[in-house]
C-alpha cells in the first residue's frame, strides 16, 4: 500500500497580512504612488524616483517586510506544495481553483458508501488458501468483533490459525482469543502472518 505524506510549513494569518502587504507595496510602486504607512501624516501623493527621501521611505517599507521573509516563503512554499502536479490536490488544467479529478471521484464515492458498513475484507495469499477473509461478525450482545479466517481455520491473537468450530462450540476464551475489535486489528495480525 503507498501512502503519500505531504508536509509543510502552513502560513497563519500573520505570515498572510505580510504576503498582503507586499503584494500591496508592488501595487503601489506600479501605480507611482508614494509608499507610505498608516503613521505617515504629511506624505507625498506620488513616488519621485530621483527624492532620496521618497527612496528612503521605500527602502524601510521593503525592511520592514524583509524582516519577515520567512512569512513569504511559506506562503509560496504552501501554495507550491498545493499546485505541485505529483500531489494531485488541485485540477492544474483549470484556470481557477478545483479539487484534483481524483479527490472529486474520492469524495463522491465516500457519499455514496454513506451508511454503508463494510462486511468483509480479503487478502489475497495465493496457493493453497487463495485468501484471508476479514469477516465482520455478530456477537450474542449485538456486538460487531472480526475475525481472520483462512480455510476452516481462524487467526488467534497469538498469530496461530486454529480450527473454528460451529457457533455452539465457541466458549468466551475462544471467541477472547480469535476475535478483533476493528477490522484494522484484524488485517494487521493476517499480514503479519504472511510476512512471518
């Protein structure tokens, strides 16, 4: 089975409000506006380009976001892990943001089973048993267990197959030792007896 991890750093609000704020300095130097911020009382409406202090003043704007250039680069780095094409998050032939095709599918799927429980799973082992089932079963109480079942014979937890007798043969120890509590437990003690 492959399992994909994908792990990065997550931009919060505040590496947020400096990406923002970048993205409005850029804004402001296209328009020719003077950069200033919300302390600056008296400032210019324009940005001269030859005012050492008009030049001053976009230089501590661009420090002030410098300090914080670790923010930018989560931001882009999250946005880069998201629209990465091996990971599958987003639809990359859309020119706007879309779950991957395969999400979408994941999610319809996961409607559609909605309610539904699973009653068996199975693992394939080849010659002589052909598989493992994975039954869930019904206990006296209403209760689910699972068991894992090869043949006539049934996994115990000391990953021994031993014979499993009809219903009325069972006793508490036997049905103790045999039976999981999730279906996870179960598959887990199959595979470690193929493996074994």
């Amino acid at each position: 089975m492959t399992t994909h991890t994908i792990k990065m750093a997550r931009a919060d609000d505040a590496d947020m409000e400096i990406a923002y704020e970048l993205a409005g300095l850029v804004d402001v130097i296209r328009r020719g506006d003077y950069p200033s911020t919300d302390d600056d009382e008296d400032a210019p409406d324009w940005f001269d380009e030859d005012d050492i202090d008009h030049l001053k003043a976009l230089h501590k704007r661009i420090e002030k976001i410098a300090d914080h250039s670790g923010a930018i680069w989560r931001v882009i780095g999250g946005f880069s892990v998201f629209s990465y094409p091996s990971n599958q998050l987003i639809d990359l032939t859309k020119n706007v943001i879309e779950l991957h095709p395969r999400i979408v599918a994941a999610l319809a799927a996961q409607e559609a089973l909605a309610g539904v429980a699973v009653a068996s799973y199975a693992i394939e082992i080849g010659a002589p048993y052909g598989q493992i089932t994975i039954d869930r079963t019904q206990q006296i109480d209403g209760s689910y267990l699972w068991k894992a079942k090869r043949g006539s014979d049934c996994l115990n937890k000391g990953g021994e197959w031993e014979y499993d007798p009809l219903p009325s043969s069972r006793d508490d120890a036997f049905l103790a030792r045999c039976r999981f509590s999730t279906a996870e437990e179960a598959i887990a003690a199959a595979r470690a007896t193929i493996e074994a």
